[in-house]
C-alpha cells in the first residue's frame, strides 16, 4: 500500500515537471538532504591523449523518498537561489576529498580530482578558506585539485574573482573553465583569467561527426585554448569517432561514456585497477 502512495507520489511529481511547485517541494526536501545522508558522490574518468588516467570529475547524487533520483541540473539551481548551496557545497567537497583519499591510499596512486564550484559557492565569503581546510584534512596534495567554474562566474564581481582566481591557482588548485563556448565569454577576458583547462562543452561533442560548424567551433576552441597554454578537455564523449576526431583536432584530455559512466567510490577503484593503461 504504502509503495503505491509512493509510485504515486513520484506520477504526481513527474507531471509537474520544472514547475513552480516542483521547485518549492524540491526546496523543502533539499533542506534534510544532508543531514539524511540522500547525497552522495559519483567520479568520472578522465583520459589523456595516451590513453591514461588523468583523474576523475566529481557529480554529486540525490536520491529522495518522495522524489526519486533528481538530477544536480534541477536541484543545484534550486539550492542556489534557496540559500542552501553553501551546506551543500561544504558537503560535497568534504565527502569527495574524503572518498578520494581512500582511493589514492587503496591504490597507492595520485590522480587529478576536479570539483564543481558553483556560482554561489564561489562567491560566498570563507570558501577558499573551508577548501583549503578540507584538502588539508583529507591530506591531498593541493596540486592534485582541480575547480570547475563555468563562464556565468564572469557576471559576477570581476575586480573580486580575478584575485581570488589567482589565490587559489597560487596555491597550486588548477582551474578548469566548464561547458566553455556555451555561455557569457570575451576572448579579451579570457585572456587574463589564471586558467588551466578549457572543457569543451557536450553539446559541440554531439554533432562533431556530422556537422561541419562543430567541427570549426571547436577547433577554434582548440586554437584559443592552445594559444593561452590551456589543456583542452572534450565532455560526453561517447564514440570512438569522437574521440578520433577530437583527439586529431588536438584535444588532450577526454571525458565522456565511451571512456566510463560516473562512478561509485568502489567501482571507481575497479576502473583503476582494471585500466590497461595508467
Ligand atoms: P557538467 O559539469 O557539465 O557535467 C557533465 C554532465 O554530463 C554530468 O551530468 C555527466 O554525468 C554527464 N556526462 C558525462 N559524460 C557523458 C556522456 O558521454 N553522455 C551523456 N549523455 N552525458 C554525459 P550530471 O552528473 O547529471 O550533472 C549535470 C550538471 O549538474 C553538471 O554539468 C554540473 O553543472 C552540475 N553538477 C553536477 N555535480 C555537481 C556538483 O557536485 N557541484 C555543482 N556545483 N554542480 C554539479
Ligand atoms: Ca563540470
Ligand atoms: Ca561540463
Ligand atoms: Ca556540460
């Protein structure tokens, strides 16, 4: 009976799709989600052009009673304008650092590990100070962590971010510019941002065997990338021609299915140990 109320529950929740309602119950079930333990964290791989390991992308998980499994792409933003990404940022950076020890320890390996630092994460006040505390307590090498930012950063405060930018890159954190070409960018800007890696955003990685445009778009991406000494990384990479493309074009670092599916901390220890190489 009470599995049917749930079945329910989640044909109720499903036709409301993104609606207004839909968010409110997503904000009220996010504020327990912590305390719950309902989130945990995935780890991608990513390949370099050897066919070796560079390291791992961290995606965090919510499965809830009432909701189901929801997607990061729904509730990170809710979590953002609800004042809650704080928490929740603090938690997945505690729990993947934490996670990411033990694997490096199991294995006896370093790997890079990046983080996805959301817009308000990024600009509340103490967070380069909890990260640094975090990656101290984990006892990683701070050269070992990479941050994601995406180029909706750029709206914000430009005069706060670029010092900040070169703080944390002072202290060795590499910085990965996400979805790059999707979003608010000047090359001029780009420029004069301390950044390591440019990730090619999906959507180009899609139709690069079919169509001409994306093939230009993202050797121009190369080219920029390149010219500002900047590793390129390709995301949902899920052909072999894909990759083939992407790596004769002269993108160095490949994340995406046809590599592997995120993965669960044990699983991902299986991926390392199985890898013919790295
Ligand atoms: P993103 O950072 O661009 O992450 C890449 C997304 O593409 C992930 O979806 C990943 O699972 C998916 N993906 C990777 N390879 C493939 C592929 O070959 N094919 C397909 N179809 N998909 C692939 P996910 O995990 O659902 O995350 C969606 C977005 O939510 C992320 O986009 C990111 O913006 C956000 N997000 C996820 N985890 C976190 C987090 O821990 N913190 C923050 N702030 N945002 C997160
Ligand atoms: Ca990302
Ligand atoms: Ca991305
Ligand atoms: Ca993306």
């Amino acid at each position: 009976e009470s599995k049917k109320i749930k079945s329910n529950a989640k044909l109720f929740v499903n036709s409301m799709e993104e609606s207004y309602l839909m968010n409110i119950i997503i904000e009220q079930e996010l504020k327990k989600a912590v305390d719950n333990h309902e989130l945990f964290m995935v780890y991608q791989p990513q390949i370099d052009a050897s066919g070796y390991i560079h390291g791992i992308e961290a995606l965090v998980r919510w499965n809830n009673a009432i909701l189901g499994s929801v997607p990061p792409d729904k509730f990170i933003p809710v979590a953002e304008t609800s004042g809650q990404m704080l928490k929740i940022g603090h938690f997945i950076i505690d729990y993947t650092l934490r996670e990411i020890k033990e694997v490096q320890k199991i294995l006896n390996i370093t790997f890079q590990t990046s983080i996805n630092i959301s817009v308000r994460q990024f600009m509340e006040v103490g967070f380069l100070t909890h990260f640094l505390n975090a990656i101290e307590s984990a006892e990683l090498y701070q050269v070992s962590i990479t941050i994601e930012i995406t180029e909706n950063l750029l709206i914000e405060d430009i005069q706060y971010i670029l010092p900040l930018l070169e703080e944390i890159r002072g202290y060795g954190i590499q910085i990965s510019m996400d979805d790059f070409g999707t979003g608010y960018s000047s090359l001029s800007m780009l420029r004069r941002l301390p950044i390591d890696e440019l990730k090619i955003d999906k959507s180009f990685v899609d139709t690069i065997v079919e169509e001409i445009a994306a093939q230009k778009m993202v050797q121009n991406i190369i080219a920029i990338g390149k010219n500002l000494n900047m590793h390129i990384l390709a995301e949902g990479v899920e052909t072999k021609e894909q990759s083939a493309l992407l790596k004769a074009f002269g993108c160095d670092r490949f994340q995406g299915y046809y590599f592997s599916k995120p993965l669960l901390k044990d699983d991902l220890i299986s991926f390392f140990q199985n890898h013919e190489k790295g």
